[in-house]
C-alpha cells in the first residue's frame, strides 16, 4: 500500500512538472491542430526522451557541470535560438498564402515531430536547469537514505505522469481538431508561434542579463 501511494505521488509530480504551459506544449497543440493526433504525440514522446535523458545524466553525476554559469549562459544561448527559429517559423507558416490545412485529414508528414519535441526540450534552459537542479538536488539526497532500485522506482513514475499528461494533450486536440475552421486554425497557429518566440526572446535577456553580471 505504501509503494501504491508513493507511486501515486510521483505520478501527480510528473503531471505537475508536464501541465504548466511551456514550449513542449504549445509545439504538441499546434501540431495536433494542424498534423493530428500521432504528430503531437511524437512531439511529446520527443520531450519525454529528452527528460529520460537528463534523469541518465543526473544519475552519472552531471549536475555539478550543468549548474556552472558559464554552462547556464550556453544553456540560454541555445535556447533563445532554438525557439525564436521554431516560433519564426511558425508563424511564418500562418502568415503564408499557402497554409491551406483540412483539419478533418490528418497529415501523414511527422517524421520530424519526435526530433521537434526532442530538441526544444533537450535546449529549453528551464527544463535543464529544473531537472539538473531541482532534481538534481533531490536524487543526490535520495541516494544517501535510499537504494538505487527505489530511486529509479521514482523516477519511473515521474516519467509515467508526464507520459500521461502528454496523452492527454494529443487525445484531446485529436477529438476537437474537427470544430477548428481553417481561420482559427491559422489565427492558433500564429498564436503558438508567437508565444513559442517569447519564450526564446525570454531566454535572450537572461542570457544577456548573466553575461552582465558575470562582467562584474
């Protein structure tokens, strides 16, 4: 019964750590919208592996180089270029005459929706710094009372809430993509995209903000 709950918990957390509204989610409805359920889906497994391999590098013993400031500054560097692009891009696409989308027929074309979600989520500053320091910080003082078959028992179950709360974001766009018309669906899509921007624009001024601080 204790495990039971002890699963439970960590099973909230990992839904936790996944609902608040982030690029991994803004990129999984905009690809459900406009490519259907399997595109969204992969983009969020993307960010899945991504968070299963921050979990590896963690239990290696990676968190100290990842919390060195000059590797945080990189770390916010890359973020801001891969979301300005992808944000860019996006709304790039809704502005374009050609961006005609039945959202009844599901596009076959997701070969790049895994490696979308990866990359956003592998170079999201944010993401790295919560699993390399919040996590990183609790696995460490885990290990000292715990064995290494419980921590990964709860580490699994993390992973399991955010592979739930990703299903639940493709199932749901998947049944209520029909109801979007082709002007919403553009009016959306320029909306993620935009938002998708501020979030690497955010990223920009950090970085900017600690080389400042870092010169003095």
């Amino acid at each position: 019964m204790e495990w039971f709950l002890i699963a439970i918990k960590q099973i909230i957390l990992g839904i936790s750590l996944a609902a608040p509204v982030g690029p991994i989610n803004i990129e999984m409805i905009k690809k459900g919208l406009t490519r259907g359920f399997w595109a969204s889906w992969l983009v969020g497994l993307g960010g899945m592996t991504a968070d299963i391999l921050f979990m590896l590098l963690i239990l290696i013993g990676l968190t100290p180089f990842v919390q060195m400031q000059a590797v945080t500054v990189s770390l916010y560097a890359t973020g801001f270029v891969m979301l300005t692009f992808v944000g860019f891009q996006s709304m790039k696409q809704a502005v374009s005459r050609s961006f005609s989308i039945d959202v009844n027929k599901p596009s076959i074309k997701r070969d790049k929706s895994f490696f979308t979600g990866f990359f956003i989520a592998l170079m999201n500053p944010l993401n790295i710094l919560f699993w390399f320091g919040v996590f990183g910080s609790s696995l460490s003082e885990s290990l000292q009372s715990q064995t290494w078959l419980s921590v990964f028992f709860h580490s699994f179950f993390i992973i399991f809430g955010i592979l739930l709360w990703n299903l639940n974001i493709a199932s749901s766009i998947h049944f209520t993509r029909k109801f979007i018309t082709p002007k919403l669906l553009r009016f959306i899509t320029l909306g993620a995209g935009f938002l998708l921007f501020l979030f690497g624009c955010q990223f920009g001024f950090k970085c900017i903000s600690l080389l400042i601080r870092l010169s003095f």
